[in-house]
C-alpha cells in the first residue's frame, strides 16, 4: 500500500486543483478550487475553450455573473470526475461585505442547481473574516453549507465552530512561509518539519478543541508546501492536496502512521474559548501572522480575480 492508499484510511483526501483531468489519477473523494487555481487551468490549451465558451454564450451579462458562470462550469466539470463535494469560491474582493457574500453565495448555488446539481454536493468558500463568519453562519441556517477559507488562526477557528460552519480549511503552507520568512537565515528546516512545522502545530491545535468539545466542523489542512506537512496530520478530518504532492505519496510505500487522534484528544485538558466580535478582533490583531496572511490571502486572490475577468473581458 502506498502512502496516498494508506492516508485515506484515516482522513478523507480532498484535491487542490482546478485541473479536472487530474482527478482520475488520484481518486479524491472532494475537489477545491479557487480563482488563482481557475486562472491558471484556462491558460492551458485543455481548458481555455471553457472561458471561450463561457464568454461567447453569457456576452450580454454583467461580469460578475459571468465570472460566476465560469467558476460554476468549472465545478460541475469537477463533480463529473469525483463521488463527493467541491468547494466554489465567493469573490474575495466581497470578503467585508456580510450582504453582498451571502447573495453571491446564493446566486452560486441556484447557478449549480440550474445545472441539475443537488445543493449537497457543494460547499461555499468564504474568506475567514468577521463578515466572512457572519455570512456563513446565515447561509448555513439557509441549507447552504460553507468552507471557511483563509483560515489562519485559533481564534478564527473558534470563530467558525461558534457559527456551526461546515467546513474550516487551516492553510498550512501559509503559516509555515511565515515562520520561515520572519526566521530568516536561522530558520532550522529539519528542526522546524513534521510535527513541529508551525503549520501543522496549528492544526493539530484547532483539531484537538474541536474534538475535544465535540464541535462537529469539518477540518480540512489545506495549502501543503511538502509531503512531510501532510503526513504530520494524517488523521485530520480531510486533507486537500495538490496533484503533484499526491503523486509523491503514491510514489512512496513507507509506512504512515495516523499522527492526529480525536480519542486522545477529548482526554486532554482544554479551555474552552467563547469570542464575540471585538473579542474576535483583538485576538485576530493580536496574532501578526494571521492578520498579515489573512490581508495578503485576500489581496492575492482578489488579484487574479480580476485577471481572470481581463481574460473573459478579452
């Protein structure tokens, strides 16, 4: 058995790609896709005949619904690939507007279901800001379940768990080029890898409270820089990896032991955390990491959000 075999014996392992065609490789129960991941699959000669398409039958909409068309084809292409759910992602450039978050959410769903896909069988990306919380928590309360992205922090986590959100995805990778970036020439890789990768350690804290407490969202590690990142949390809820990381465990036969445990974790001794907004706050500004990464998170995609509407423009 391979090391890719033996982790979806203890954790769901979901797809980061907008790559379709990859899917059939690997065999992911999910799929996640995002603006930076869609832009970079329809510069391939595969997929640039979607945007085309896209852009010739939808030309007298307004952008914004043209994007969510796109975005939205891109789903449905992926669910035709997998048995399980993908996450579609709302604009970043809405991530402090709770009200326009929750319509464009809505507008994406009822897009999916003219498509003839059941409601289940997606869940909406929202950036893990305060709005970004507060419009999950409606939208759960409407049917529509949630994947809190951009999640960077503790306090974000215990945030998400408060609204009963679906899903959270910790980016794992992200805190670790902080670390690292801040560490500068005495960053250790060897000593800073596997389990004591600043990542992963984040993780493995959200994953022991919910646990813990029997909060019932999803973890999902996501944004992995390395294998030894993903192995560090074999056991996690879900994992969503990208194609290339999952062909490196497939290439691998080493054994893979579950490191997290949620048995072990409701032994532990934890604190249970309570946060209203400006208690949020004050958490989310006291940690330099996350607030810098949250802000940056949303910048990138923002970005190339509006370089994917340049090419649908063009």
């Amino acid at each position: 058995m391979n090391q890719l075999e033996a982790l979806k014996q203890v954790t769901t392992v979901v797809a980061d790609t907008g790559d379709f065609h990859e899917l059939a490789r690997f065999a992911p129960q999910d799929a996640t896709t995002n603006p930076s991941l869609i832009l970079k699959a329809v510069q391939k000669s595969d997929y640039a005949h979607l945007l085309r398409d896209n852009a010739a039958r939808w030309s007298g909409r307004d952008l914004a619904e043209r994007m969510d068309r796109l975005i939205v084809r891109f789903g449905c292409e992926t669910l035709a690939h997998i048995p399980g759910r993908v996450s579609t992602e709302v604009d970043a450039r809405l991530s402090f507007d709770t009200e326009a978050m929750v319509t464009r959410a809505e507008r994406l769903i009822e897009l999916y279901q003219a498509e003839g896909v059941h409601i289940e069988r997606v869940l909406i990306k929202v950036a893990s800001t305060w709005e970004g919380i507060e419009a999950a928590r409606r939208l759960q309360g409407r049917g529509i379940a949630t994947n809190m992205t951009l999640l960077f922090s503790f306090a974000q986590a215990v945030a998400c768990a408060q609204a009963r959100v679906q899903l959270i995805s910790p980016f794992v990778g992200r805190i670790h080029d902080w670390y690292k970036a801040r560490a500068g020439s005495s960053w250790d890789a060897t000593a800073m890898s596997g389990g004591a990768d600043p990542g992963v350690q984040s993780v493995r804290r959200i994953f022991e409270y919910y646990k813990h407490f029997g909060i019932a969202t999803e973890i999902m590690g996501a944004s992995f820089r390395n294998v030894g990142q993903i192995r560090a949390l074999a056991g996690c809820d879900l994992l969503t990896i990208a194609p290339a990381l999952m062909a490196e465990l497939a290439a691998s036969e080493a054994p893979l032991p579950r490191a997290l445990d949620a048995e072990a974790a409701r032994a532990l001794q934890i604190e249970h955390v309570q946060l209203d907004e400006a208690s949020f706050r004050y958490a989310l500004n006291e940690d330099a990491m996350a607030t810098e990464k949250l802000a940056e998170g949303i910048r990138a995609f923002a970005a190339d959000a509006v370089k994917l509407e340049a090419l649908m423009q063009a």
